[in-house]
C-alpha cells in the first residue's frame, strides 16, 4: 500500500516518532508523566497495539527525506521497540536521517544487531550529536550499581566499535550524554574526568514542579504551573497550534506533548485504532466514528490518505491551559537555532486568545498583562 508523500512546509520545526512508551527506567520527574508524580510505569503499563515496524516504514515513508529535518525516535526507549528487532526494519525502510534518544538500555553489541547495519541513518552533520543519551542518576544507579556512569560512558564509548563517531566534542561526535538537571542531580568532577577525552556531556534544563518551585523557562505564564502552583482551581480556554509533528505508538499525530501523554496513560486509542484500520485508516473520512466518545482528539493519523500537515497548522479550541506539558512551552531554539542566533524565542506550541481570569493575569508584571497571546476581547 502506497500513501501520498506529504508536503514538508518550511515552519515544521521537528518530527517526533514515539515509537513506545515502554521503559527500562522509573524516574519520578519523567517528563511522559504530565503531572510527573513518580507514577512513570504504572501510567503506561497498559499501552497496548502499537504500529508494527513494517507499519512504521509507510508511515514515515511519507515524509520526504531532509538532512535537515531528522526523524527523532523517542519514547519511552525506542530501542525496546518491537523487542529490540523493530528498530532496524524501520531505519532500513525509509531514505531519510533520524536522531535517537535514548538511555542506552542495550550495550553496545546488541545496539548494533537492533540498528541492523543502519548506523549511516543516525549520523549526520549537525552542531550537536544525534543519539542523544540520557544519565538518570537514581534508576540508573538501581539498575546498574554503583558504577553506573561508569557503565554509561563505556557503552557510549563502545559504540565507537560498531561504526559511529564517538568523539568529545559533540559537533564531531554521533553519540553525547544528556543529565537532566533535576534538583538532586549533579554531574559531579569524578563523573566528568570519566568522560573526558572520550564523549561530550551536558546537562538540560529540568521543566516542571520540584517541592513547590517551578523550573524551566516558559512563554506562556502558568501554562505549566498554573493548578499545581495554586494559582487557579481549574484550567483555562485558549486556541493553539502545534509546529511539530508529533506521532503516538499507534500513528496517531497530535497536537500538543501533552495530549498524547494523556491518551497513552488512559490506555490509547485501542477500541480507535481497531475501527480505523476496518475503515481502511482513513480518519479524515470517519472521523465521528471512529474517535466516538474520545476525551482527547488526535488531529490525524499518518495511515490516512487524505491525512494532510494542513491539520497540524490549523488553531484548536483547548479548554487544558495550565496543564501544558513544559516541552510545549518552554523556550527553546527551533531548527535554525533561533534563540542562540537571533535572540528569538521558539515554543512547540503556538497560543492564542487565551482567556486569563484577572486576578490570575495581575499576578503577572504589569508590562505582561496584555501580551499578544491573551484573548483581547477579554477586559484584563
């Protein structure tokens, strides 16, 4: 079955393909979890049929290969993915480039067999590396020891035998060590003479609630924050539009991190993603059936035909603001490096007429409270 190729407009900033939600790890912070309430496991245990790899290769087949828009692969741990095989069917049925994140669950020999002689699909000329690894201190250290940098930095180093570049500065090297910068968590001089000479490693800014202080640094004001800082007892109406393509375990394209999360907790779209496939996949046709009685709506499904990157640029009713995942928030750099070079700010998700009650917006600096995103109709 062949599906039309779809048109890659110039503001699409990222592809994401959650290949799984399954994990090796429990951390209590995982940004998977919207409420990040230690409850990582448990929320997803029970995500049920995901696209098979050959499912995977049509899908992503449809996006034109650009070696600067990589395909990032995520999770969960996406070498887990069809247990470990399904990986290297799907980088070697498409043309295009991927990036990887991953905790490096599989030591180097078995990384290699799941890659399937695809190593040259995750490398690419790029200022940072493209198999992003992450250090969690504490699950890590449960699952490993206490030699679990140690182990870390091997396994990175040992991909170096299998074909990548490893090399300690990142814009030479495929492989990097990422620490999320979770209170609690440091990089300590021990830990970083183990890696130096060997792989590049940083740290990234933690998003979200910790003992009642919020980190990260958003556009949007409590769009993250705004139940759990106690600022408000309910969330609030606003439209948005996403500039990512984001893709769940079962084809299903959404709209924001945060949505997706939420339908895989609830146990996705099972009883969904069978009557899409018995009406060929074609969700723009049968939308009303199929998404019946469905809390949280996908805007497509990459199976569709008549699926279109039209739908992902199109501005939604949301009636969720303040429970915002904060990778759709946060302010970050886009593609084209926006925020080093040019000083200007990138989100995920794009917000508008957001309607703050006014006791929550005079919260806000005076030089805030009528900024372009908020619902202008609305005294404040």
């Amino acid at each position: 079955m062949a599906l039309p190729m779809l048109d890659i407009p110039q503001h699409l900033n990222y592809v994401g393909a959650f290949l799984t939600l399954e994990c090796n790890l429990d951390c209590s912070y995982c940004i998977n979890d919207p409420d990040q309430a230690g409850k990582r496991r448990s929320s997803f245990a029970g995500q049920g049929a995901t696209l098979s790899p050959e499912q995977w290769v049509l899908a992503l087949g449809r996006i034109p290969a650009r070696d600067d828009l990589p395909i990032t692969l995520q999770g969960g741990e996406p070498t887990l993915f069809g247990k470990g095989k399904g990986l290297g069917i799907l980088l070697g049925g498409v043309p295009n480039r991927f990036d990887l994140l991953t905790n490096m669950a599989l030591k180097p020999a078995a990384f290699a067999a799941a890659v399937a002689g695809c190593q040259d699909k995750l490398r690419r000329d790029a200022p940072y590396p493209s198999i992003r690894v992450s250090w969690h201190p504490a699950e890590m250290h449960r699952v490993w020891g206490t030699r679990a940098f140690a182990e870390l930095v091997e396994r990175c180093v040992g991909l170096g035998e299998y074909g990548f570049r490893v090399h300690p500065d990142k814009r030479l090297s495929d492989v990097g060590i990422y620490m999320v910068d979770v209170p609690g968590n440091h990089l300590h001089d021990e830990m970083l003479a183990l890696a130096a000479g060997k792989v590049p490693v940083e740290t990234k800014e933690f998003l979200g609630m910790h003992e009642g202080r919020l980190y990260g640094t958003y556009l949007y004001p409590f769009s993250t924050n705004l139940l759990a800082g106690g600022y408000h007892d309910r969330t609030l109406e606003c439209e948005c539009r996403t500039s990512e393509l984001l893709i769940d375990p079962q084809g299903f394209v959404w709209q924001c991190h945060a949505f997706l999360y939420q339908s895989m907790i609830d146990g996705g779209l099972q009883d969904a993603l069978a009557r899409l496939g018995e009406c060929g996949f074609e969700l723009t046709r049968h939308a009303d059936e199929v998404l019946a009685g469905v809390p949280f709506r996908p805007v497509g499904h990459m199976l569709d035909p008549d699926f279109t990157l039209d739908e992902i640029r199109k501005f939604r009713a949301c009636t969720h603001y303040g429970r915002c995942i904060g990778c759709d928030t946060k302010v970050k750099n886009n593609r084209f490096q926006s925020l080093d070079d040019e000083q200007t700010p990138h989100t995920s998700v794009e917000i508008r007429n957001l309607r703050m009650p006014g006791e929550v917006r005079n919260l806000l600096p005076a030089a805030e409270r009528n900024r372009w995103y908020f619902d202008q109709r609305q005294a404040s």
